[in-house]
C-alpha cells in the first residue's frame, strides 16, 4: 500500500479566536500526542485532510509531513461541526513502531450480497472491534466470510480472521456475536378499511334501545 502523506505545518495559534481564524481559512487545526513527549500543535487543510480520511481512516497509519519533517501518526480522533460540513479539529497519535498500540479496525461482513440463504435477515452486532498490535501489525479491517450462514447461525469475535493472527491482541471476548442470521418475522397487516367496515355493523346504545322499543 502507498504512503499517504498529509501536508502540514506547525501551528503557533493556540487561542480561541486565533483558531477560529485558522478555520476562516479553511485549515484544520490539530494536535500530536506522544508519549513522554511535548505535544506539537499543527494545522493542514480541510481539502487534504478529508482526502486522507477517506483514505487511511482511523487505522491506517500516515505521514504528516510538516514543513518536510515525516511523522508517523495515527488518525485517533476528529471533532465535526454539529450542523455545518466543517471538521473542527484533529487529534493524532505518534506512532512508536517498538511499542505496541491500541486502534479501533472495522469489521466487514464478506459475500453478504451472495449467502446461499435467502430467506433470513443478516444482524451485524458488531461494527468495530479494539485490537492492540505493534504499529506493522495494524489490520486494516477484521473479516468474517457469511456465506455459509444459515437460518439461526452466528458468528462471534472466534472467527474474525484476525483472531489467528498471533501478533494481534482482540480486545473483545471471543464469544461476542458479531454477526446472526435470524428469520424474517410475519407482519401482520391491519385492513383499516375492513375494521371501519367492522365497527359500523355493531350496534351503539340507542340503536340497541330503540330495537327494543319497536319489539315491544
């Protein structure tokens, strides 16, 4: 796989409003964590930055490089604006490769488009899973292969096809249910048409009483 790069630059303004200048100008500010070391302030712009997103998401391991100087770096988390289409701010992880990691990999459900059962409903219960690795261990995504499913079957954390992987730690038990292949339930439907119908055959109180008054 290539290296994605994110072209940054170290960022001086740290203020409130120096930051909101820095969004006018549609960059990104964002901040490197590292362990035992001081935090570097940075920003990028929004363009790039949704581009490598796209691309590497959050276990993907890239390369900022700012001002010419490569780090490696993991996407660890984003914060979005709550109605506008506007990414707020970055938050990174420095990436040791002799130091083991936590990342969050999402699980992919393979041949769902082509299981031999037809007649039931496939439920995902798990959408990502936490794994703990060295940084050239990182999966890009934990796998279970539904093909074979049938009616009533699961499958559990057991048999992702990173659970073989003797360098990954899953941080989840093995006997979580990832995903189930359940039966289509029967709705009933209600004719409204046909109750209306119903409710107007059956005689009110004065209906009732005025029979009784031409029987007698």
């Amino acid at each position: 796989m290539a290296k994605i790069v994110l072209q940054a630059e170290k960022r001086e303004a740290t203020g409130k409003n120096q930051v909101k200048k820095i969004r006018k100008n549609e960059l990104i500010p964002g901040v490197i964590y590292a362990k035992n070391q001081e935090n570097v302030n940075v920003q990028f712009t929004a363009r790039d930055f949704e581009k490598v997103l796209r691309q590497a998401g959050t276990s993907t391991i890239i390369t900022l490089d700012i001002n010419g100087e490569g780090k490696e770096v993991l996407i660890k988390e984003f914060a979005s604006h709550p109605y506008k289409n506007q990414f707020l701010h970055v938050d990174f992880q420095a990436i040791d490769q002799n130091q083991p990691i936590r990342v969050t990999v999402p699980v992919v459900l393979l041949n769902r488009d082509d299981m031999n059962e037809v007649n039931g409903v496939l439920v995902q219960n798990l959408e990502n899973v936490e794994v703990e690795c060295l940084p050239k261990y990182i999966p890009q995504t934990a796998e279970i292969d539904v093909k074979e499913l049938q009616i009533g079957d699961n499958k559990t954390v057991a048999d992702l096809d990173i659970a073989s992987n003797e360098n990954i730690t899953i941080l989840v038990e093995e006997d979580e249910v990832v995903c189930s292949l359940q039966e289509v339930s029967e709705e009933v439907v209600v004719d409204e048409d046909a109750e209306a119908a119903s409710a107007a055959d059956v005689p009110t109180v004065n209906e009732t009483e005025a029979d009784e008054e031409d029987a007698e």
